[in-house]
C-alpha cells in the first residue's frame, strides 16, 4: 500500500498531507521534526485511513511566518480537517504533535471520536523535566530519541534510512524555524495547559515508553488526572520513539481507537 499526497491551501499555507490505508480516518500529528518519517502508518492501514499533515514549515508544507504561537496551528488544523471534510476523525498527536491535540481537543473535542497522545510535551511541570533536544549535541540526539540508539541512529546521516546530509541539514534548519515561530508565544506549552485538559471530552489512551529522556513518562499520571475519560498505557524499555522502538505501541493504538 503506497502514501497518497493531497495539497491543499488552508489560510494561504500550502499544506501537504500523505495519506494511506483505508476505513475511519485518524488525523496524526507529527512532532517538533519530521526525522523519523511517517512509516509507522502502514501497521494501520488495513484497519483506518491516516492522514498524517506536515505542519506548515514542516516536511514538504510551505513556510508560515505569520505562526506566532500554538494556537494558530489549532486554527490551522481545524480548518484543515473542515478542508478534508472529516466527520469526527480520531485524534494521534506524538510529542509536540501530542500537545497540539490535547489543545486542539480541549478546544473543540466534539469533533473527534477518540484521542491519542504518544509522549505529549506542553505541560512542563518543574518535577518531570525532559530533556530539551533544542540544547542536545545533534550527535547525542539518538540516544535520547530512543532507549536502543541505534533504532533512531538509522535517521540521521549515516543511518540506513537517512536522507543525504546537505537535505538533512537543511531540513532541520527549516523545521527549527518553524519551530521557533510556535514557541514564540509561552514556549513549549501553555502554562495554563493544565487548566484546559479538563475540558477534553474524548475517550483518551496516554501512551509513553517508560526509558523516554525526552518526555518523562511520570507525567502520565498528572495528564490523566485531569483528562476524565483517559487511561494509561506505559510501554517498558522503549524512549521517546516509542512506536518505532516497539511496534506493538501501534497495535496498541489500532485498538485503542477500534473501541
């Protein structure tokens, strides 16, 4: 089964959005790059059809300098699910991606059926501080992306499903722009976050591998506690990829939002 491209302009953004499988969509929500691909869409494909967007300034969308803050991606990002014409998707945010959708849900969850958030960042709580990959030597990156280093190595130059150096480079020089333009407002996170997750009516799984240094998986709890419909699902001897450490994380997820 291949990717399938549609792009479309939402706001004046050219979006991009690869596309695979078939049956209830899910929207999926990268991280603060595009490293790591979107290969861990084909485990279930046979079971929903995944839209899986890059954010604008991300992967292969157009650039946005007016985003000064996380909630002009929420706006985008309805706006693109009203584009696609989806009828209460499911929800998957990883890292970054995570904290989009717990605002994006805390905002207007009615239109999502179930909600998935992989490591969510955003809640910055000072007892369960992560490391910050933005002050990480790039050649140290892998072996906090992931607890077995040499499955996130194979991203980076030199790594069997690296692209060539100059493109990775550039890339993420691209994408830190990006990035940048997002924390513009409060950073990584609202601080009122905690606050909003109360609001999020969706059934909620809160996945996280328990060897993650990115984002600490001692925060699930603290997550759950204010999400009244979510339960925790704690993957032992995984990082911060925790989907490409361990596949079963997808069938977890399949699951999950097959009810």
């Amino acid at each position: 089964m291949t990717f399938e491209t549609i792009r479309l302009d939402i706001d004046g953004v050219d979006t991009v959005i690869k596309v695979i499988g078939k049956g209830p969509a899910v929207l999926a929500l990268h991280g603060a790059a595009t490293i790591e691909g979107h290969e861990w869409a084909r485990a279930l494909a046979d079971r929903f059809r995944i839209y899986l967007p890059f954010h604008p300034g991300f992967g292969e969308s157009g650039p946005a300098p007016h985003i000064c803050g996380m909630q002009d991606l929420i706006v985008h990002n309805l706006r693109l699910i009203a584009a696609l014409g989806l009828d209460r998707p499911h929800l998957v945010g990883h890292s970054m991606g995570g904290w989009m959708a717990a605002e994006i849900a805390a905002v207007a969850g009615e239109r999502f059926a179930r909600l998935v958030l992989n490591a969510p960042a955003g809640l910055n709580h000072p007892d369960h501080r992560g490391a910050d990959p933005t002050k990480i030597a790039p050649q140290d990156l892998p072996q906090y992306l992931a607890h077995r280093t040499e499955v996130a190595a194979q991203y980076f130059p030199g790594g069997s499903l690296a692209p060539p150096t100059e493109q990775f480079i550039a890339a993420r020089e691209r994408e830190s722009n990006a990035l940048n333009n997002i924390r513009k407002a409060h950073g990584v996170g609202h601080p009122n976050l905690r606050r909003w997750l109360s609001r999020i009516p969706n059934e909620t799984l809160m996945l996280w591998g328990d060897r993650d240094r990115v984002s600490l998986a001692s925060q699930a709890e603290l997550w759950a506690r204010e999400i009244s419909k979510a339960r925790i699902h704690i993957v032992p001897g995984v990082g911060h990829f925790a989907m490409q450490e361990e596949p079963s994380c997808i069938t977890t997820i399949g699951d999950f939002l097959a009810g």
